[in-house]
C-alpha cells in the first residue's frame, strides 16, 4: 500500500472524503503512477495531483479507476458530487494541460452532471484535518488507546401506518431531519423502516445509517428521480413517506 502524504489542512472535509477513496482505489489497483496512467488515459501528473487534492478529477477518469479495480462506481460519484459542492476559492479546469489529447473513457450522462473542483478553505480546514491524519496516518508504536465512540444498539420496531395520505413506521414523524452516514437514533430507524416498506432494503432496522442503508436510500433516490447523494433531507423523506 502507498504510503500517502499528509493532505492539505485547508480542504473541505467532503474533498478529504473522497481523495481518502480515490486514494483506496489506487492502492486496491496496485499499479504505479505510470501504468494507472497508461491503462486510464490521464497522465502520471495529473493523477498525481488528483490524489493529492490539488484538483477534482474528471468522472470519466474516476469511472475508468473503479472500473479497474472492479469497483461499484455509485459511492464514489456521490463522494465525488459531494466535494464538488464544496464551497471554493479556485476552480481550477479539470483537464490539466499536460492530460493526452487522444480518446478517454467516455463519462455516463450520470456522472457528466458532477461538479468541477473543489480546493476550499476557512471553516473546514480543522475538520479536514482530523479526518486525514485519522485515516492515513500511521499509528505509533507506544500510542496509547483511544476511547471510541460507541453507537448504542437499540431494538426498533416497524408499526406501519398512514395518515393524511404519509406511511409511518411509529419510530419518528419527522418529515425534514436530514440524515446521513454515521448517525443514529430513531429518525434514522425510521428511515430504515420507511426502505423497507418501500423495498429497498437496508438491513436490519437497527438505528444506525450505515454503508448498507446508505445504499437503500441511493437505490430509493434513483427510482423516485431525486438527486443521488445519498443522504435524507426533506424530499426523501416525501417520496418514502408517500
């Protein structure tokens, strides 16, 4: 595995998110800078400062790195929007001057909607920070053990019911909490329960929004024609209650 610098303090921790991915795809390719570059059509320098966080790549690029890997391509596009809608302070093209001119692997009508760049600064910066020494910094051998956050396992139950034309699952009534990877608690129970009757499902209805409801709630985002994030805000909401 590639032993990845330190990334920018300054940057936005949805950019962290998905340079810390696209960092996990080169090291599961296992290929050099060179051969990522011969087998994907973008130049060596161009990769480079991809995953270094100097600029977003384009879709195509990062279809055509999951697509080596045999990578399903739908989390890191929503990781991908995701950092494109980081506040910026530049934009630099996507295309970098020194990128080959000749044919590249064709982006989906999907992921041509994706952003541009997305370098940021200000209120991020710590955050951005933490995450990166977190996942990419090795561990010293006489650190000590650090607490962890423990999420609570509470049994939910689904109790369906409809009122004014909504379906309830009798865990929350909230029609505007959003919601996204790593929280936990009834609205997120309810979430689950509302997947399920739906059928998408996300697993256990256990409270906690994990890799497989994040999953359900991009199929369920798909199928009503919602933009695909991954996350539940008040249009989610909508279209599962409904």
């Amino acid at each position: 595995m590639a032993r990845w610098r330190p990334l920018p303090a300054g940057l936005d921790p949805a950019v962290v998110r998905f340079v810390v991915q696209l960092r996990k795809l080169k090291d599961d390719s296992g290929l050099s800078l060179p051969r990522l570059a011969a087998k994907t059509g973008y130049s060596a320098s161009s990769w480079e400062r991809y995953f270094v966080g100097k600029t977003l790549p384009p879709a195509a690029a990062v279809e055509a790195l999951a697509a080596l890997v045999g990578a399903d391509p739908v989390r890191i596009e929503v990781l991908r929007e995701a950092a494109s809608r980081a506040p910026v302070d530049q934009q630099p093209d996507e295309q970098a001057a020194d990128e080959p001119a000749g044919p590249r692997p064709a982006a989906s009508s999907r992921t041509r909607r994706l952003g541009r760049t997305a370098l940021t600064a200000g209120a991020g910066a710590v955050v951005g920070a933490a995450i990166t020494l977190l996942v990419l910094s090795p561990e010293p051998a006489n650190a000590k053990p650090q607490a962890l956050v423990v999420k609570p396992r509470t049994v939910y139950t689904c109790t369906y019911t409809q009122r004014d034309g909504r379906w309830y699952a009798g865990n929350s009534t909230t029609t505007s909490d959003i919601l996204e990877v790593d929280m936990w608690g009834p609205e997120v129970a309810e979430l689950q329960c509302l997947l399920q009757h739906a059928g998408f499902s996300p697993g256990a209805a256990d409270g906690n929004f994990g890799p497989l409801t994040e999953t359900a709630v991009i199929d369920a985002q798909k199928a009503h024609h919602l933009d695909v994030d991954g996350q539940v805000g008040p249009q989610t909401w909508a279209a599962l209650r409904g």
